[in-house]
C-alpha cells in the first residue's frame, strides 16, 4: 500500500504541474479567458492526457523504460523553473490542497484513499490482464510499437492509449530493483490512481451540494462514485475498461458542471435567454471548456473505443463556435484532437496494419506485417456474439428478434435491473420534457445534446457488443441524470412559470423511486463483493509493497535464438515470461520478418 500511495502522489503531481503548463499554453494559443480557477481535477486530467499522449509518440521510436521517463520529467520541471507565473499558480494550488487536507474534509478524503490503496495493492487480476494487458504492457516497455504484432496473439491488436502511461509508470527500468533491470519490480497502480482522483473530484462536488443551482451534476458524479466502488476489485489490473470508462464518466459530470456554472444555467425562463443568448465572457469560457472536454472525448476514444461515440458532444461547441465565428479556435481546437488522437491510429497500423483493429470496414493499407482480413472478422465477430451471449461465430448475421431474448436471460438480475433503469430514464426523461413545455421552462442546447448523446453511447454499446461492463459508465449515468432533471425542473421557480400540478410531482416521485431500486441489485452484489475481498485480503502481505503480476508455469519455444513463452491449457500468461503469447496456433502460423524480434512479424501465407 506504502508503495502504492507514493506511486500516486508522483503521479499526481507530475499531471499537476504539466497541467497547469500545458492550460497556460492552450489559452494563449486559443486566446481565451481562464477555465479552470480554483480548481484542480481538470490540470490533472490535462496532465494525465498528456502524459498518455507522449508516451504513445516515444513508443513509436522506442521502448517506454528510463529514457523516456527522464525525459518526461525534464519536460515537466523545467517550464516550471523557468516560467515565474506557473509557480505562483501551483503554489496556490498547494495552499488549497493544504487547507483541505488538514480539515474534516481532508482526513474523509484520506481514510478512503487508503481504502481505495487497498484493493490496488493487492487480489485477483482482471482476466484480460493475464491475457494481454500485462504483456503488452511489457512489449510497450522493452520495443515500443513492433510491427505486425497482433499476428502472434490478436488481443495484442487491441491497442490502447493507456496502456503506454501504464508502461511510463511500472518504473521496471530502476537498475536492480525493476523487472527489466535485474529486479522483479513492476508497478500497475494507474487504475487505482485515477479511481482515487475520481472519487476526491466527485466527493468535492457533493459536498458543495447547497451551493449549486442545479443538481445534474451531482447526481452525475453519484454515478461515477457507484462506478468506483462497484469495481474497487479490479483496480489492481492495468485494465483498459476500467481507466476508459472512469475518463468517461470524468467527461460526463465535467460537462454538466460547466453549464451549471454559466451564467443561465441548465434551465431557465424567458430572463435567461438574455443570458442564453449573451457573448459574455462567461458564456465564451463555456464555448471553450465544452472544446475542450469535446478533445478529451476523442481522447477517451483512444483508450478504448467503444467510447468513441461520446465523441458526438463535439456538436454543441462546434455549432456555438460556428454561430460565434470563432473559426481560428475551432481550427485550434480540431488540431489539438487530431494531433492528441494520431498516434493512437499510428500505433494501430504498426501493430496491425489496420486503421482501427478489428474493424474491417476501413481498410486503407497494404503493408507487409498486416493481419489478415479473415483473422480480424473473426475477432470481431467473436466480440460481438460472446457480447450478445451467442458465442457462436456464424451467428453474427442473426436478427435481433433471435439473439435478443438470449442475451436477456444471460444477463444476471442486476444487469436486467440496470437495464429497466434505462427504459425507465427514458420514460423519466419525457415526464421531464412535458413538464417543462408545460411550465414554460427552457432546457438549454447543451443539456439536450448531452442527454440525446448518453442514449446514442447506450444504443451503440447495445448493438455492438453488450457486455454490461462495456457500457457502465452511460448506464449508470443515464437514470441518475434524468432523476436530477426532474428534481432541478420541479424546484425551479420562473416568473413566467405555471402554479405546480400535483400530478407530474407524484409521477416524477414513483419514477425517481422505481430508478432508485433499479441500483440496489447492483450496488449491492458489488458491495458484497467488496466486503468479500476485504476478509479475504486483510491479512495478505502488501501493506508495504504491492503484489506482484502473476508468476506462471509456461511452455517456451526458441525461434531464431528468442526464448517466446506459451500460455498452458488456461490460455494465460505472465509479465514476467517475456516474450509470451497466450496461443501456439497463432505463433506457428506467424514468422519474422527479419533477424530480431522488433524487426516485427508477418502471418504466413
């Protein structure tokens, strides 16, 4: 745990001080006004994409071990020796960190950190951990990005912008002590760090519930908190579902809390189209942070792109940047996500010679170390059916009347329950528009986009591959939000508004309650389930040190003097039996296209 903490807090401050280099540089660039005063999650969150980013770009050219990390701090200090302004901002960042953290505030904010230290120090790793994570992970680590890879496993395709931040931090390249350095040291505390700085970011909002106009937002981030300690049991793993979908949830609350912030708010009368309608440099840095979340979408995308339609709240700054003709900034803006999602695509078409593995449909490159076309429609196929439950392959064509009522009864009943929790949010959602016809009541563009946009992530998720952990993060999000829709709308007091009917309050009241319980199931066999790992865990030996990848017994071939390690019958291997593959099938079926292993590899024709 004692490792774990210091981990993050390096983590943290590093993201910090990048973050609050890189916003001053975006609104000089942008020419805007400042976004983020008193606050510290977005810096994080602007360091934390950075970091990502430029580790993707260093794998290209090289392995993500020593050199890259002391380049990464190099770039990360000297700005802020050099730059007197950047030190008084983190210098008033550190007096607010420091006024909470010795009050009632800080001392909750700790007790669960530690709690949150606890499960990322130890348990049971994520299954695709052992599948692929750790190992690509350590490829990342020791090669970069080698050519064709996906052709010796094809999970090794599934590239992810996270997975090289995880690699800049597993520190396996300290002489003696790291796992590529003669020692056995190789830290995946990332997840947990960014589940720690979730729950700090929604806790802080919470707690200023009084203050807020509107309560969207908070109920926003009691999803992201659902989200957090309904997974605690995986935060030990370098998991791509967990780091994409806590980004996501992120964006989500991020997005609200800035309208909330503007001067007319989420809804509003006949007053508030002044100010709806008003350039006031308000509203304009209410342009800009949508721009910017709109980026950190594309970002989230490049973790894990079953996120990619979240991309589609680009609308609303895209149109207000239009109406506005701020075209200088929108062109800005589209460069910086450009250049933020680039070498994610690039590290796709060397690792597989696809765009964007396993989709087919775009198919732009005839590169030597490309995986076949049959290989990548059967992965995808396999997706899709172990999505719907089907696990079948041939029956990826089946009609939805067929496969549907399959997938239904594979569901456990807290999944059936998350999912009546969406029809019912649906319904929620429509009680809300009436009421608010009814009373006069406008809801502004922003929230009608982000709503129209949860249910568009929902809808791709289900038709893509409905794993109910795939989609979490809108299926929590979803009921919660529409319930403080209602309650904002219902509490909200116009000079044009209509007296209350006592009838959209009681249908309102059932709906929120019947929303409510659709959570219980959930929440309860999760918490269980984290109880579970407490007495089971509480008297292992991680209190220090955090527990180590998987150690296995694996079968080895030598192929052209490298010692390449085979999963057994379970089909899962080790960080540590570098290089490894999960399936001798594919090896065989797979060469070299030089003298050296990052020369890269080609299917056999």
């Amino acid at each position: 745990m004692l490792v774990v903490l210091i981990s993050w807090i390096y983590m943290s401050a590093i993201s910090l001080i990048l973050g609050i280099s890189l916003n001053a540089l975006l609104k000089k660039v942008l020419n805007i006004p400042e976004l983020y005063k008193d606050k510290i999650a977005p810096y994080i969150m602007i360091g934390f994409a950075a970091q990502t980013v430029y580790a993707q770009v260093f794998s290209l050219f090289a392995g993500v071990s020593a050199v890259c990390h002391v380049l990464l701090l190099i770039g990360t200090i000297l700005p802020l020796v050099i730059v007197k302004n950047f030190q008084r901002e983190l210098i008033d960042i550190i007096r607010q960190i420091r006024k909470i953290a010795i009050s009632y505030e800080g001392l909750f904010y700790l007790i669960f950190i530690l709690f949150i230290a606890f499960f990322t120090s130890r348990g049971t790793f994520h299954t695709d951990t052992g599948i692929y994570h750790a190992q690509a992970i350590h490829y990342i680590e020791v090669y970069g990005s080698v050519k064709g890879l996906a052709n010796i496993q094809q999970h090794l395709g599934y590239n992810s912008s996270y997975l090289p931040f995880c690699a800049l931090y597993t520190f396996s390249w300290i002489p003696k002590i790291g796992a590529n350095a003669g020692g056995s040291l190789a830290l995946h505390t990332a997840t947990g760090w960014i589940g720690a700085i979730g729950f700090i970011y929604s806790c802080y909002g919470l707690r200023r519930w009084n203050s807020h106009k509107s309560h969207m937002a908070d109920f926003a981030r009691i999803a992201f908190l659902i989200y957090i300690f309904t997974n605690l049991t995986g935060f030990m793993s370098p998991a791509t579902d967990y780091s994409a979908l806590m980004i996501c949830h992120y964006i989500l609350v991020a997005w609200l809390e800035a309208f909330e912030e503007a001067p007319c708010g989420l809804i509003f009368g006949k007053k508030g189209i002044d100010l709806y309608k008003a350039s006031s440099p308000a509203n304009t840095a209410l342009m800009y942070r949508t721009g910017m979340l709109s980026v950190f979408a594309l970002f989230a995308a490049s973790m894990k792109l079953s996120a990619a339609t979240l991309v589609l709240i680009v609308i609303y700054p895209l149109i207000e940047l239009v109406k506005n003709k701020k075209f200088r900034q929108l062109g800005l803006f589209i460069l910086i996500g450009f250049l933020a999602f680039l070498p994610f695509l690039i590290r796709n078409v060397i690792i597989s010679g696809w765009l964007l593995y396993p989709f087919a449909s775009i198919d732009l490159f005839n590169v030597e170390w490309k995986v076949p076309v049959q290989y990548l429609e059967n992965d995808s196929a396999q997706i899709t059916v172990w999505g719907r439950c089907l696990y079948d392959v041939t029956k990826l064509d089946d009609p939805i009347s067929e496969w549907l009522p399959i997938w239904w009864e594979g569901q456990a009943g807290y999944g059936q329950m998350l999912i009546y929790g969406i029809v019912l949010s649906v319904m929620m959602n429509i009680v809300c528009l009436l009421y608010a016809i009814r009373r006069r009541i406008r809801l502004h563009s922003g929230l009608v986009i982000y709503v129209i946009v949860l249910y568009i992530n929902i809808a791709f998720w289900f038709l893509s591959a409905p794993f109910i952990r795939y989609g979490l993060a809108f299926l929590l999000t979803a009921p919660l939000v529409a319930v403080g829709l209602f309650i904002d709308i219902l509490q909200y007091k116009g000079e044009d508004a209509l007296a209350n009917r006592y009838v959209w309050k009681v249908v309102g009241v059932i709906f929120s309650g019947c929303l409510l319980v659709c959570f219980c199931d959930h929440i309860n066999n999760y918490m269980k389930d984290d109880l579970s790992f407490v007495k089971q865990n509480i008297k292992s030996p991680y209190y220090i040190a955090q527990q180590p990848f998987d150690y296995r017994d694996e079968d080895s071939v030598d192929y052209n003097g490298y010692t390449i390690y085979i999963a057994g019958s379970d089909e899962v291997n080790s960080y540590y039996k570098f290089p490894g593959v999960c399936y001798r099938g594919m090896l065989e079926q797979s060469e070299m296209m030089g003298d050296k292993f990052e020369d890269g590899w080609k299917a056999i024709e």
